[in-house]
C-alpha cells in the first residue's frame, strides 16, 4: 500500500478504537447514591435506568410521604450524576475525533461556559405541539 492508504488505514483504526473504548466506558457508568438519613440507596447505569435499590431499617422512621420524598430525590441525584459522566466522555470522545480527524472545532454542541454537551437545537416553528 502506498502510504496515504496507510494513514487513512491507522486514522480509521484509531477512530474504531475511540468508539470501542467509548462505548465500554459508558456501559461501565454506575452511580451509587444515598439519602443523607442512610435509608435509601440507589444504583442507576449510564442511562440513568435503575440497577439496585436498597432500603435500610431506618425507613421504619420515615412516613410514606418522607419515604417517597427520599426515593425520589436520591434516585434523582443518581440519575443526574449517571448524565454528568456520561456528558464527560461524551465531551472526552468528540475532543479525541476531532483531534484524530483533523478537526478545528471539539464539539460544535458544547456550550464552553458550562463545559457540558447541550441538547439538540430545536426550531419552535417546527416544534410538535399536543
């Protein structure tokens, strides 16, 4: 091969390799968080989607409204921080490809101020309503 084929060969492998290790890494996410009582213990994956939940004798002491209440927020807490590190490699992988492409911008989607991806633009004009 001539060497031209052969950068296009290693870039495109290198590229592989980004998504591979991306992908790994984010089946890989658990967050564990706990109520501050101790009660209530939630594990999400990388979706955010629930893989355990545990409860502690203390939620012998809680009312079904408190009980609920720390469910909700430590699930919620868990969830968020699944998508702050999801964001993360997400944000990690985009530098990489871009630097592995040849790319000027890292991430077209990344709102610099905040350091973390932004959702899809939407127009309201096209926006579907109920």
């Amino acid at each position: 091969m001539n060497a031209a084929m052969d950068a296009l060969e290693l870039r495109a492998s290198r590229q592989l390799n980004a998504i591979r290790d991306l992908s790994e890494a984010l089946v890989a996410i658990r967050v564990r968080e706990t109520s501050s009582d101790g009660a209530v213990t939630v594990e999400v994956d990388g979706n955010a989607a629930l893989c355990d939940l545990v409860f502690s004798e203390a939620i012998a002491h809680l009312s079904p409204r408190e009980f609920e209440a720390a469910v909700v927020a430590t699930a919620g807490r868990a969830a968020k921080g699944a998508m702050v590190r999801r964001a993360e490699l997400m944000n990690a992988f985009n530098r990489e490809l871009a630097e592995l492409s040849g790319s000027r911008s890292a991430n077209a989607d990344t709102n610099p101020e905040i350091g973390q991806a932004q959702g899809p633009r939407t127009d309201p004009a096209h926006a579907i309503r109920p």
